[in-house]
C-alpha cells in the first residue's frame, strides 16, 4: 500500500492482493475509481478499489490533484511572505497552520511572543480546532447517510468564523498570527464574544451527540468499523484524534508544550477500540476540551505588549529546525533549513493527513465499500494538506 | 351527461367492478394526473420541510417559498439533453425507467380510496399490490446492469439484494392483516376494499387488532415498505456518498426524472397499502363510535378546514413577505394561491353543509366521496411526512445489516406474528 504520485495510471498490476481462499469463486474483481470526483472523498482524493463484490480486496491512493508546490513556493519567498500561504494547506483549520509556521521561525530566530500573543494565539487556535472538528462532524455524519448534524455544525462553526472576522478580516484563511506575535491587538468586545460562544456552544455539542452517540444506526455504522491498533497507528506514523483513538495518549499540547498550552488544565481524550466510534468519541470530547482551554485563557488572558523583538527583515541564523504542534487533524511540523538569508533554504511541511491517509488501506481491507467511505471520513484529511 | 353522472354516483361499486370502462378511464386519468402532481407536491413538501428540519428556507427563488421549483425543475429536465452512454445497453437502458414508472403507476388501479372510488376492486388485491409493486425494482436493477458501469450495477446489485430480503417479512406482514380479515364473516379477503370493510365490520382499525400482534405487523411492514421504496435509512441503492447516484448514475434529463417520479409514486403507493391494510383505509376516526349525525357534520368540515389552514399559511407568508418592490410578483402569486386554497375551502364547506343529510342527493354522496378520499389522503400525507423525517434523522444502514436485519429480525418477527395471528384468531372466533 502507500500513497502514490499523480503519475500513476489505471495499473494496479502491482496492488499488492491476497488471493482469495476460494480461487474458483474469484470470477472478476471489480477495479472501481472512487474519485478523484466522488462526493465523499472529501476533494480530489482518488481511490482505486479492488472488491469482490463489496468487499474491499485492496486500495491505492493516488493524490497530487491539488499539488501546489507549496513547499517549493516557499524557497521562492520571503519568509513574511510566505505566512499566508500555509494557510492554504489545511483550510480549515487555517490558524493551526500559521501558528506551526510563526512558531518554527521564532525558534529559528530565537524569539519569543509576548505572553499576550500567546494568549491570543491559544484562543484562536482552539477556536479553529473547535471549528474543525464541527466541519468533521458534519461532512462525516453525512458520509454516513446522516444529513442533518451538517447544517447544524454549520450553523455553530459560523460564529467561529464570525469572531475571526471581526478579529483579523478573514474568515477561513486568517493569516491570523504574524512571526514573533499577532499583528492586530483582540477588537473591543472579543473576551465577550468568545464568552458568548462558549456559553452558546456547550449545549449544541449535546445536540449533536443527542442525534448520534447512541443512535443505533451510527453505532452499526461505525461501532469496529476501521479498526488500527495502537502499535499499527505507531508504526503508520498516525497522530491526532486518530492515534489517540486507539489508545495512545499522545497530544504534543501536553506532551512538548508550545505557545501558552503549559498554563492551562485540560485532559487529552482516548479511546480504546480504535474504530470510526472511538475516534468520533475522542473528536467530541476534544470539542469540549477545547471550551475548557479556551475559558480559561479567556479568563486569564494578560495585558502587554502582542509583538515580539523582530527585525523589519526576517533574516533568521544558518540553521535548521523542526517545530510541530498539534493541529486538530494531528502532529502539524514544519522543517526549515535557512541558509542565513530572507528566504528559506528549503522548508518542508509534515502534514498530518497526509500521514494519517496512509492508514486507509490497513483500516479499510476486508470491510464493505461503504465502509471505506466511513473510514475517509473518520481520518478527517483534508485535501489541500496531502497534496500542498 | 348530469344524468349519466348521478347514475354514477349512485353505484356503490368501483367502476371496474361494475364494468363501466368510461368512468374507469375516467378513474385512470384523474389518479395518474392526481399522482404525478402529488409527487411534485412531494417534492417540494419534501426539500421544504427537510430544509426546516436543517434550519435553512429550501427553495425561495421560483415562485413564491419555491412553489413554482417542482415545475421549473420538470421544464429544466425535460429540455436537457438526452444521453445514453455509448457503452451502455441502448434498448434496456431506455426500458428500465419505464418499467419502474409503470411498475408504480400500475399499483393504482387497486388503491382504494372509498368504497366505490377506486379504479377497480379486484379479488386478489393485495397479491396484485405487491407483485406488481416489487417489479419496482426490475427497473432498478436492469438499469443499473444497462448502464455498464461500475456504481450503477453496484447500487443494482444492493438494490436486487434488498429486495429479496425485505420482500419476504414484507408479505408475511400482509398475510397476517389479511388473516384478520376472516374474524368476523368467517372468509377473508385479499380485495383492498374488503380488508377496510372488514376493519369496518369488525370496528377496529387492524392495527390495534389483537394488541399488539397488529401493531408489530403494521411496524414490519412499516419498515419494509421503507426498504422497498430504496429511501432513507435504507437507500443504498442510490446512496450519494458512497455509489455517487447509485443505479441511475447515467442517467440525466427526462429519464433520470422518469426514476424520480417512480420512486415518489412508489412511496405514496406502498404508504396507501399500509393505510388501508391497517389504518382503516379511507373510515374517519372512530366511524362507530361517534356515528350520530353531528359527529358526521363536524368529520365531513375537516377537509374544508384543512383547506382553511393552508390558505391561512399562505395568507401569512403573503403578509410576511418583505415588502421590497422585487417581491411584488411573488406576493401577488402567493396572495392568488391563497385565495384559491381559500375558495377551495370554501366550496368543500359548501358541499359539506348541502350535503349532511345522510339521504341519497347527489349533494351527499359527493360529501360522503370526499370525506372518503379525504382521511385516505390525509393517512397517506402522514406517512410522506414520516418519509421525510427519517431521512433528515437517521444515518444510512450499512448493505449487510440491513439483510441482516431483514433476515435475522423481521423474518422471525413477521412469522412470528403471522402464526400467532392464527392462533389467537382462531380461539377467539
């Protein structure tokens, strides 16, 4: 299994396929395409499947359909002007992104945000972890036959978008953070509104466990379905909601604390079975850890400064550096080689979907073709991330 | 012609019974044009109150709150260019819609919407409901295999499986109900119309017929009839996330809407078995209970109140309608729609008043007509309505435990229930 270039063709000669018990059964498989335009492959993932029947025998993802050379744009460009672009990554969570990325060059360049900054920065970084795992929710349930938790996750997930709005302008790709701090100091009224929304948002988590923790369909549906164990999502290199699904309590929030996360009390959620239910189970109760995260900084949050000591020109040190933080889809890294100039020598982006896809093909190997599509939602990859 | 008329309405026999082939053409036509608008009423009942269900407005933009949709959708479909893949089967691929469309329709000529209004009062009935109900899925399947492509024989494939295993609890769940029918006369029936008067004579709506046997046979067939009609939690045949449109992925334009139109018809059918088998069939509630001539006043002003109601509702939204000039058209429409569900009502008061007494005036037996047809529909409705809330509600049974669940609990449920059926009838006769 793995996950191929976009020069791979119809050939899945070398799909490697047990051969079924029964070789006289084994009339024809069936070889079918699931996307690249399919309306539950969550973008342009193509899936080629080969099923006896339903049964999934084998898959090949093929990725690149949204390959924008993200990752080579970036020796092209400033280090300035490259922050808006790691927005477009995973733009859904677009605020995980530039925090990565602000914080990789601050270590770089040996500089910290002020303590305000980081305050703001956990704010808003939660909130878009709230708000992407609303949009999960959403377009997994509707993967899975139901219509309606979309609409209302929707209807929550805007007044995320619409405090950052008012906060920076933008609503999906925020360029919210800027290297060594935030550019905009919080609007008149922010604290209350991010307390509004807590206050508004705790019932409606209810409401969309209510139509499904125990539905008995959702339960069928996803109850063992996509099972990895713990040692296989180690070894696949699987982090976030997925690996702590199965089990492992690994969350880099706790575990290399970053930005202002070692001041706050909160717990990291675990499943035990790792299936589809476990991980719709820990992704809730992440929603929840989040408001209590998000409460306390709000509560908490200091007056100063929102700008680190950052020179006009970013020209960070001969050096490289590893920084990662735990993006709501998994452990997001950033790997910057600088050359002592104003642009990047390379950068190099570890994003969490792509890693995470990897395990389609463990999970989804003996199950039904409407599984598969239950365990793409599950693995909550966004498209932009894979192909960068 | 008004004696020819009143000459009709005095039979009590269906015109197939009574081998009048004029008024049965006559039946033919009004049902086939009565189903198709009520699909296009469906469907705009459907994308409204789905919307409501997800908190958004549905259709806004033709015609005022989208009422015009269903008709600009029909025109839009109708127009769109008619394709048949190169590869597929070009004859069956052109059958296949239409045999579900006839498969549908054709369920009508038994539906029985009053005594004497229906198209025909056949003997076997309910064995012609659902033979020709389940050819249904022929269409489906042939479909999918003509297509030649992968999705399409994927969603036939589920939908043929599917079949096979709600057919079953299906037809067992029917028997049981048709066993009822010999409590009292002592002979049962499998005529639509004999069930509801033998729900009649016996002065009990089937359902509630040796509690809760009843009951379990009307759920079971309440959720196969879910699964024959391919909708959700069961659509798999169709499932959008997983088979992109399931069987009828090829199909685009007028065809594509042939399906649609099946599928509609299809559930007002099966929900129209479910009501006469259990519900009473066309009888108002509680037809021995509360039988003075008052009581029969105020059941026979309820269709014109209904009327009353949506013209209310329309009244209301033409006042509620932003009062920008661009609305100005919309309103007027909406204010005319008003006025002839308004005039609707009142012509149904009218009738209703004119013809209360219980004698044979051509004013009564028109009364006694609608009230028939009214509490049929108005059963019916229910069941359209709890179509579309499963679908906003529930999540998508996976293909294996929806067999699963046909064979393994409503097979032994439905049997279950049939032998017990016997065996309480026969002791209690």
């Amino acid at each position: 299994m793995s996950v191929h270039g976009n020069d791979r063709t119809n050939d899945v000669s070398n799909l490697e396929l047990e051969t079924p018990e029964t070789p006289y059964l084994d009339a024809n498989e069936l070889i079918i395409n699931m996307g690249p335009q399919h309306p539950a492959t969550h973008g342009v993932l193509r899936v080629i499947l080969k099923l006896d029947g339903e049964k999934v025998l084998g898959t090949e993802c093929v990725i690149g359909y949204l390959h924008r050379g993200v990752e080579k744009i970036a020796e092209n460009r400033t280090y300035t002007m490259f922050n808006p672009y790691v927005d477009r990554m995973d733009y859904v969570a677009a605020v995980s992104n530039g925090l990565g990325y602000c914080e990789a060059v601050e270590k770089l360049m040996n500089v910290e945000a002020p303590p305000r900054a980081q305050y703001i920065r956990v704010i808003l970084t939660e909130l878009n972890r709230m708000a992407s795992h609303q949009l999960w929710l959403g377009t997994h349930a509707l993967d899975i036959g139901a219509m309606t938790p979309l609409f209302y996750t929707f209807r929550d997930r805007e007044e995320i978008l619409k405090i950052f709005e008012r906060y920076c302008g933008a609503r999906l790709t925020t360029h919210a953070f800027r290297i060594g701090g935030c550019q905009y100091e919080t609007y008149a009224g922010f604290e209350r509104d991010v307390k509004n929304f807590l206050t508004f948002v705790a019932p409606k988590i209810d409401e969309y466990e209510e139509l499904l923790t125990t539905n008995r369909i959702w339960l069928e549906r996803t109850k063992n379905v996509g099972v990895i164990s713990a040692a296989d999502a180690v070894a696949l290199g699987v982090t976030g909601p997925v690996l702590r699904a199965s089990g492992v309590q690994w969350d880099l929030r706790k575990a290399q604390p970053y930005a202002a996360y070692s001041k706050f009390d909160f717990e990291i959620p675990t499943g035990e079975n790792g299936d589809t239910y476990d991980r719709y189970l820990v992704r809730m109760a992440e929603m929840r850890q989040s408001l209590r995260i998000i409460e306390q900084a709000v509560n908490t949050i200091p007056e100063g400064p929102i700008m680190g000591k950052v020179p006009k020109v970013i020209k960070p040190p001969v050096g490289e550096i590893y920084h990662s933080i735990e993006a709501p889809k998994g452990e997001l890294g950033y790997f910057i080689v600088s050359d002592g100039s104003t642009q990047p020598y390379r950068l190099r982006v570890r994003p969490p979907s792509f890693v995470n896809l990897q395990a389609l093909d463990v999970m989804v190997r003996g199950l039904l073709v409407a599984d598969v599509i239950a365990v793409i939602g599950t693995l909550d990859i966004v498209l932009g991330e894979v192909d960068r | 012609m008004p004696n020819f008329i009143t000459s009709y309405l005095g039979s009590t026999l269906t015109p197939g019974s009574a081998g009048s082939q004029f008024w049965a053409l006559i039946y033919v036509l009004i049902i086939f044009t009565g189903v198709s608008v009520a699909v296009m009423a469906m469907n705009w009942l459907e994308r409204k109150a789905l919307a409501h269900f997800q908190i958004r407005l549905g259709p806004m933009r033709v015609g005022p709150h989208g009422l015009l949709q269903p008709i600009a959708d029909a025109i839009k479909l109708a127009l769109k260019e008619d394709i048949i893949p190169a590869e597929a089967d070009q004859f069956v691929f052109w059958i296949a819609p239409l045999i579900g469309l006839l498969a549908a329709f054709t369920v009508y000529t038994v539906i029985p919407f009053g005594p004497s209004q229906a198209v025909s009062d056949m003997n076997i009935g309910v064995l012609f409901m659902l033979g020709v109900s389940s050819l249904g899925v022929l269409g489906i399947v042939v479909a999918g295999w003509a297509s030649n492509s992968h999705y399409p024989l994927i969603g036939a494939l589920r939908s043929s499986a599917q079949m096979v295993s709600y057919e079953v609890a299906m037809g067992l769940a029917v028997i049981s109900a048709v066993l009822m029918t010999s409590m009292k006369s002592g002979t049962g029936t499998l005529s639509m119309i004999g069930i509801v008067q033998a729900q009649q004579e016996q002065h009990v709506w089937f359902i509630f017929q040796f509690f809760p046997l009843g009951l379990l046979a009307f759920v079971i067939f309440a959720i196969a009839m879910v699964a024959e009609t391919n909708r959700a939690p069961f659509d798999m045949a169709e499932a959008e996330s997983e088979l992109t449109a399931g069987y009828h992925t090829e199909y685009s334009g007028l065809r594509w809407s042939l399906f649609m139109l099946a599928e509609y018809a299809a559930m007002i059918s099966v929900s129209s078995i479910a009501v006469a088998l259990w519900l009473g069939g066309w009888m108002r509630p509680f037809p021995n209970l509360l039988h003075a001539p008052a009581w029969d006043l105020i059941f026979s002003l309820f269709p014109g109140l209904t009327f009353v109601g949506l013209a209310a509702i329309a009244f209301i939204g033409t006042v509620r309608m932003p009062a920008y000039s661009f609305f100005k058209i919309q309103r007027i429409g909406l204010a005319v729609f008003a006025a002839l569900l308004g005039f609707l009502a009142l012509l149904l008061l009218v009738i209703a008043v004119a013809g209360r007494s219980a004698d044979a005036s051509v004013a009564a037996r028109f009364n006694q007509g609608i009230g028939y047809v009214y509490w049929f529909v108005f059963k019916v409705a229910v069941f359209m309505y709890l179509f579309i809330w499963y679908r906003a509600t529930w999540p998508r049974y996976r293909f294996d435990q929806l067999m699963k669940i046909g064979w393994k609990v409503m097979l032994p449920i439905s049997l279950g229930v049939l032998v017990l059926t016997a065996i309480v009838g026969v002791i209690v006769s």
